[in-house]
C-alpha cells in the first residue's frame, strides 16, 4: 500500500480494523494450526471411502473447480500417498488447461506417484 492510501485508512479507522481482523486470524491459527486443514476432513474421508471402494480405478475429477487453497491441495497430495502406499487402485486426475493451479499442481500428483494418470485437456 503507499503512503497516501495508508494515511487515508488510518483517518477513516479502517487500517486498524482491518489491523484486528487480521491479528485475529494468527491468533486463531496459533492456537490451532491445523484449522485450513480440519475444514478438509470430510473430503479425505470421502476420497479414502471411494478408494477402498474403487475396483481397478479411481478418477478425481477437478475440471470444474476454479480454486484450491493450499489445505485442498495438501489433503489431495496425502491421499494420492495413502493410495501409493496400497497400490490396489489405480488413479487418474482430470484437470482444466484454462485453470492455472491445475496445470502446476496436478501435474505435481506425478511426483508423489509416478503411476497416477494425469488428464488435463
């Protein structure tokens, strides 16, 4: 932020709301540092239920997601290593080229499993 935009928060009060806001939010996460990743048990229990459940393969398909924080990504990365722990399942990713986290983080799957198929069309 420069100066002058600095200046004009302080005058009107938002700098140090937003200053409150954001001191609460490294508080919370202090206190509770897996707090990103809690929001996303639900959807590892989902991709493990499918896992066990999956005869010969099992296809994620991400094309129409738009955003994956870094939580998301981490949860997707520790089940594709639970799954090259079984190697019963094969697994294929499908991805979006017009959506770029998908181009870098899907293909990055690879690299914790060579044998995940990656689709990205």
């Amino acid at each position: 932020m420069k100066h002058k935009e600095l200046d004009r928060w302080r005058s009107r009060g938002r700098l140090s709301r937003q200053l409150q806001r954001n001191e609460k939010r490294r508080r919370i996460l202090r206190e509770h540092p897996a707090a990103d990743s809690l929001d996303y048990q639900s959807i590892s229990d989902l991709l493990e239920g499918a896992h066990g459940n999956a005869a010969g393969e099992l296809v994620l398909d991400f094309r129409n997601l738009q955003f994956l924080n870094s939580a998301g990504i981490n949860t997707i990365s520790k089940f594709v290593i639970s799954a090259r722990k079984s190697e019963s399942v094969l697994l294929k990713v499908l991805g979006n080229e017009q959506i770029s986290w998908q181009q870098k983080s899907l293909k990055n799957l690879q690299k914790l499993w060579s044998k995940v198929q990656i689709v990205i069309s």
